[in-house]
C-alpha cells in the first residue's frame, strides 16, 4: 500500500499527460503530491521529510511551469531533487558521523562501517546518474518520451537498483554472519584451551 501511496502522484501525472496535456498532467502532479503529504501526515502524525522536499520541489517547479507555460521547469524536477538526495548523502556523514542509509537501515541491516560507507556511495552515484539521465532524454527526445522515461525509465532503475542492492547486501550480510560465525567458534576453542 505504501508503494502505491509513493508512486501515485507520478502514475496520476502520467495518465493525466496521456489523456490531455503536460501543464494538466502537472496540476495533477502539484494536487497529487499534496495530498501524499496530508495522507502520510494525517496517517503517521509526523512529517515525512522525503515527501515534504517532493512537495517543494513540486510547487516549486510545476508552479513555474504553470505560470510560464514551459514545460522545462517541471522536467527539470526529477533531476534537481535526485541531485539534492545524492548531496543529503555526501553531506551526511560530515553532520552526523554516520552515512544517510545507515541511519535509514541500520535497525534492519547490520553492516561493517566500511560496508555502510561503501553502500552510502552507491546510493549518491546511483541518484547523480538517475539526475543525468533525466537530462539526456530532457534534452534529447520529445515530451511524451520524457513522460515516459519519468514513469518507467526512472521508476525501472530504481527497482534494478534496489534488487542489485539487495543482491549486494545479502552477500555481505553472510560474509557478516560468516565472519561472526568463524569468530564465535575460535572463541569458543580459545576458552576451552584455556
């Protein structure tokens, strides 16, 4: 359910781009992402701070693109906000010592902290090139491709990502378990000769 709560707003912008226009499909988008916020909002009673900076850059940009009649501004959207992820990323460990993802999975997943460093890097070039590649069909095809890259370009490479990434953590994690196994067990002999 949450998944689709996530993915609604850029599924109602892209029916709403094939049944009229992109500057309809926008105030679609603006309305749809809106009310995500007041849903997630009223359900959990705080705010979710991805949701909130998506809002933003919503009516932010789509409000350009409705008032300047330029569709530009709201293609540009993806990228910005991909890029301001990958920076949160970077940034993060400066701030508060330990990397964005491990704060976000760590009560899930327990990693070596050169793990958690390697997986924050992934995360920042995965959201630099999502932001790039947003900009290459931008520029280099029609409208309607873009509206289609938005849905299944961008929405195909995150779920690649997340299942590479999850292929990823997996080996690491039995490397992890191993490793503590291999660990125990020389303990275990250690006390006992002693």
């Amino acid at each position: 359910m949450k998944l689709l709560i996530d993915f609604f707003p850029v599924l109602a912008f892209f029916v709403a781009y094939k049944v009229f226009d992109i500057y309809v499909a926008t105030a679609v988008l603006i309305v749809s992402f809106l009310a995500q916020f007041l849903l997630d909002w009223h359900k959990n009673k705080k705010i979710n701070k991805m949701h909130l900076s998506s809002l933003v850059l919503v009516l932010i940009f789509g409000g350009i693109t409705l008032f300047l009649r330029n569709e530009i501004f709201i293609q540009w959207k993806p990228t910005v906000l991909n890029w301001l992820f990958a920076l949160a990323f970077l940034l993060a460990p400066l701030i508060t010592k330990k990397t964005l993802v491990q704060r976000l999975l760590e009560k899930n997943i327990d990693l070596a902290p050169n793990l958690w460093g390697q997986l924050n890097l992934m995360w920042i070039v995965f959201f630099t090139l999502s932001g790039a590649a947003n900009l290459y069909v931008v520029y280099h095809y029609d409208e309607a491709t873009w509206v289609n890259f938005k849905l299944f370009g961008l929405l195909g490479l995150t779920f690649l990502f997340v299942l590479l990434q999850g292929i990823w953590l997996s080996s690491k994690a039995e490397l992890l378990a191993s490793s503590t196994e291999h660990a125990n067990s020389q303990l275990e002999t250690q006390e006992k000769s002693d």
